[in-house]
C-alpha cells in the first residue's frame, strides 16, 4: 500500500477521505520486529456496540514468502500507525487526527495467488484482552456493586491499566449490588453476564471497545445524554469550492450513500415486548408470587416522539395496553444471603424497562457511508439531514423539506473504518428508538387541492391489478 493516498498536496491531506499509513509492524514469536507495510494492501477497523474487542482485518500480498520466512502461525502482535495531518512533516504524535493500535492475530484466511510468485492472505486481528481471556475462567465469588466488579474484572483478570488501557469515566455508575459465584466464566463472558443484569434508571449498559477510549460499560442513558457529535448531510450538491477548508468541512459531514432494510415491524415490536410485557417471579424461599406489568412509558428518547401511534388497535386494544403478549418467568432467593443480593435480584426491578429500550433501540436502522473520521466511535450521538421523497404531488407544506421520519437523530452503533489503497471511507451503522414527528398528529397526505387530485385522477387509475398483484407478495405474513 502506498503511503499516501492521493487526496495530498504533497505534504498536507486536503480532504477527508485521505491519510497515510506511518507504520505497521509485526514482532515475531522470536521477539524481533518486523515492517510489513509493504505488504498491506487493505485495512479495516471494526467498532460495535455489540462486541467487547476490535477487530483488524488485514489483507495482505507477499511476494517474499513472509509466512514461511517468519513462522507466522498467530499470536503475533500488530501494532498499526495511520494518520491524517496539515502537515506531514510533523511527528506522529504531533498529527490531531491518528489511530495507534496494538493488536494480535487471531487468525490467518483466505488464501489465495492471484499470480505466480505472490500469495494473498487476511490477517484477522483482536485486542489483547480478548486473546487473554481466551485463557482464563473465573469461579470465585464475588460481592459488590456492579461497577466495581466489572473494574476489577478489568484490572485483575484482562490485566487493564486504569487510564491507559481504559478510561474509568466510562464505567457508568449502578446502584445494583449483587453477591455470587461466577458460573465458570472466561473474564468477558463474566462481564457480558453482569452486563445482563445491569440497568441505569431502567437502561440497560453495553460493554464494548472503541479504538479511541478503549474497553467501555457504558449504560443507555449516559450515552443519550452526551451532545451530538456531528450532523451528517444527504445532499446531493455541495456548496463550496474544492480545496478549502470549508469544502473539507462540508465532505466530513457528506453522507456518500445511505440505505436502509428499515425492519419496522410492528409484529415483532409487540411480540417481544417493546411496548408492553409482564414479569412473574416466584421467591423460592418465601414462596411469594408477584406479577409486575409493564407499559411504555420510557423516559430516555434518541428523539422525540414515540415509535408508535396510539390510534392503531388489535382486538380493541391500543398497542401498549396488552397484558399476555411477552412474559418473563425469573426464580429469587431472598435468604440465599444475609442481605437479598443475589445475581437475580436487580431483575425483579429494571427487567421490563431495560428489555423495552433494548428492543426499540432496533425501532430503525440506517447504514451510511462517509468519508474516513478518526474520531467517530460506536456509542455517540449523531444526527441525520435528509431531504423528503417529495414531488409536491398530494403533500401540502413543502417549506419544510427535511424528512423527519428516516433523518433525525441516532445512536452510531457500528463503525468499519476502511482503509483501501484508493481512500479512506467508514461505514456507519446507526440506529434510533424513536422518531422526530408525532405518529398521532395531523396526517397532511390527500390534502392538496381539487386540481391536483383531479389531475391525478388518471394516474391513479393506471395503478391497475398488476401493481396490486406486487403489494400482495411475502412480507410480514411470511413470518407467521
């Protein structure tokens, strides 16, 4: 790969979409380092919310028997240098915008020889602290607040360096204070199981690693409660001259492509319980029965507005006033301690809450692609201008032309840097729990004037059985 891409004036990136590669080193099982920038053709760098490690997927071409020659079999670290500078004559760590990253290979794919005398290859590449806890299971017990147990999983199993490794301001606070034996669990199965448990306020924590801040358990609603990262355009135009700093601030906030699968399926929202649910839980050493309902009414939004309309009934009910439609059984032991701390116990209080954010956090989804940002990380905050699919036709007020039903606001839930010999890309998976228009307003469609219906009236007639015969194909029925 070559060191610059082609978006440089010689000695300064002058858009968004370039960088350089400083370095990329391999350190042998031998303890020797060794350059093997030369080799990489491809780099990308996997966040998500979803996933405790990074992952680095390299794509490497070797003309010199590197495999062989080095006795690559994995477990080697690689430790990646990539930059974005005004000037390139100023030191690594002078550059603003940068990734210094140390990771270890975790797998070797793809093999292929795409001509004679050079073999193609993927690194496949995870934090440390993944590879470490592959080794390990914890069975001790444990007692505390869930906060300070994940720390201590942290630093004294993953062998994290407070403020170096990880960030402790993002550890969320929780008040849940448990007491048990870990079921012999490697340390990030431990973690993702105390995960399971752990609620802020009714919001359910997520345990991931972003390539700045490093391992994170981070509840809902401190993200929600952070400021917006930036607002990206779906513009087709751009309005400034090329090669200047207000053209560079405009393509950091151009959306290149945006697609979405959409999967807004109300059936599915009231079948898991986005909307309504009921919790039984049977106190085994008590022999007490309690039933606890839930009915939306989530205080902490993306956006604005409910996800859904208050309007549409089934069987004469409104759709958060259902009572059988998602039941959670969970067993207690109030004297399996002094005091009733066992693993079960913050259940009985955030179980319903926590699941209803969860699941409307899949209300929407959005897949953008822009161009390379260094400093966009899974878990923030971000906003979504696109204009409205309006031809004028039948929709009265065109002044406002932002659609606020797939734009608006955003969790960043994935991002995949990419960095390929041509430019520097990411793709942007992002999500929202609700919308910026109120489902139960004032529908605008049809009110248009007599001219326009009747000059639409043709139009209409042509919609003939064959475009209903496409209406009528495998939808949401197909799941029944």
């Amino acid at each position: 790969m070559a060191k610059f891409t082609s978006k440089t004036d010689g000695n300064r990136t002058i858009s968004p979409d370039g960088y350089e590669i400083y370095s990329v080193h391999c350190t042998l099982s031998n303890g020797s380092l060794t350059d093997i920038k030369g080799l990489v053709q491809e780099i990308e760098i996997i966040e998500s919310l979803h996933s405790s490690s990074i992952q680095v997927i390299m794509r490497l071409y070797d003309g010199m028997n590197f495999l062989e020659n080095s006795h690559v079999v994995g477990g080697e670290k690689i430790n990646i240098k990539i930059r974005r500078t005004s000037n390139t004559n100023k030191s690594f760590s002078e550059a603003r915008d940068k990734f210094d990253i140390e990771v270890y290979i975790a797998a070797i794919n793809e093999h292929t020889t795409p001509k004679p005398g050079l073999q193609g290859y993927t690194f496949e590449c995870i934090s440390e602290h993944a590879m470490v806890s592959n080794t390990k299971k914890l069975n001790r017990s444990f007692n505390g607040v869930i906060g300070q147990l994940v720390t201590n999983i942290f630093t004294n199993d993953l062998g994290l360096k407070d403020k170096i490794d990880f960030n402790p301001e993002n550890i969320s606070d929780t008040t849940d204070q448990i007491q048990g034996i870990y079921p012999n669990l490697s340390p990030l199965g431990a973690l993702t199981w105390l995960t399971r448990n752990s609620s802020s306020d009714g919001t359910p924590y997520f345990l991931y690693e972003t390539i700045q801040e490093g391992l994170q358990f981070k509840s809902y609603n401190d993200m929600l409660s952070e400021e917006t990262y930036r607002v990206y355009n779906d513009a087709t135009f751009s309005q400034n001259t090329p090669n200047t700093q207000a053209s560079y601030s405009e393509l950091e906030k151009k959306i290149l492509t945006l697609n979405s699968e959409l999967n807004r399926s109300i059936y599915d929202s009231i079948a898991n319980g986005s909307y309504t649910s009921k919790l039984h839980t049977i106190d085994i050493a008590t022999k007490k029965y309690k039933q606890t309902h839930f009915i939306y009414d989530n205080q902490y939004k993306i956006d604005t507005n409910i996800p859904f309309s208050k309007h549409i009934e089934f069987d004469n009910k409104k759709i958060n006033e259902y009572t059988t439609n998602k039941e959670y059984y969970v067993p207690l032991n109030s004297k399996s301690f002094k005091k009733n701390i066992n693993y079960h116990t913050p259940t009985s209080h955030s179980l319903l809450n926590k699941q209803s954010y969860y699941n409307n956090l899949s209300f929407m989804g959005l897949d953008i692609e822009i161009y390379g940002d260094f400093n966009l990380s899974a878990g923030m905050r971000v906003g979504v201008i696109r204009p409205k699919a309006d031809d004028g036709v039948g929709v009265t007020g065109r002044n406002n032309l932002v659609d606020k039903y797939i734009g608006g606001a955003y969790i960043v839930t994935s991002v995949s840097h990419l960095f390929s010999p041509s430019d520097y890309r990411c793709s942007v998976g992002l999500q929202k729990d609700s919308l910026g228009i109120d489902l139960d307003s004032n529908i605008e469609l049809g009110k248009s004037n007599k001219n326009s219906s009747k000059s639409n009236k043709k139009t209409k007639a042509k919609r003939n059985t064959k475009s209903r015969k496409r209406s009528r194909g495998s939808r949401i029925l197909g799941k029944l």
